[in-house]
C-alpha cells in the first residue's frame, strides 16, 4: 500500500503562486512515476505534470511555463510550483502515484486551489 498526503492548496488571486506538496509513505516502488492532476467542477480529471524517479519530466500544454514538477527521492515527496496563476487553473488537484508490481495509480485526497480574478 501507498499513501499520499498533499498539502499547500488554498486561495490566491490571478498572477499569484502557490506550492503543492505531497509526501508519499508505505512500499515504494525504486522506479516510479508521481505526478498531479486536477479536475475542475463539470470538468474531467486532466493531467497538469508528471516526473519520473530519473526526473523526466512531462507537462499540460495549459500550464507549460507557468508550472513546475519537482521531487525529492530522499524524502519521496513530489511538488508543484505554480506560478501566474490563471481562474481557469481552479480545481482540486490530486497527486498520483504509480511503478509498483501491482500497476495500480494510487491517489492523494485532493487538495482545493482556488484563483480568484
């Protein structure tokens, strides 16, 4: 099992940032994937970025050059730097998990970022 516990959501006006962090526990895989996704009221689930244990990294068209995926292996926590944030970033945001044997995505809680205009 895998757990995931994010942090760092809340309110920000447009042009504002935010950071979100998730710290992960339990039986990781040494290869891995984590990564955030947020889904917005009325809206799919999207991918916003990923980041693999070797640091590739992969982003949304929509948040390219605004955000950034980074992690700590040492601590095995995933952040996601968001910057000029726009109203349409509004979602909550979930943090994934993926790599062990039993090829499952494990998910945070979830975590509300709201942009105000």
């Amino acid at each position: 099992q895998v757990q995931l516990v994010e942090s760092g959501g809340g309110l920000v006006q447009a042009g504002g940032s935010l950071r979100l962090s998730c710290a992960t526990s339990g039986r990781l895989a040494s290869i891995n994937t984590m990564g955030w996704h947020r889904q917005a009221p009325g809206k799919q689930r999207e991918l916003v970025a990923s980041i693999t244990s070797g640091g590739t990294t992969n982003y949304a068209d929509s948040v390219k050059g605004r955000f950034t995926i980074s992690r700590d292996n040492v601590k095995n926590t995933v952040y996601l730097q968001m910057n000029s944030l726009k109203p349409e970033d509004t979602a909550v945001y979930y943090c994934i998990y993926y790599g062990n044997s039993d090829r499952r995505p494990y998910w945070g809680q979830g975590t509300q970022v709201t942009v105000s205009s």
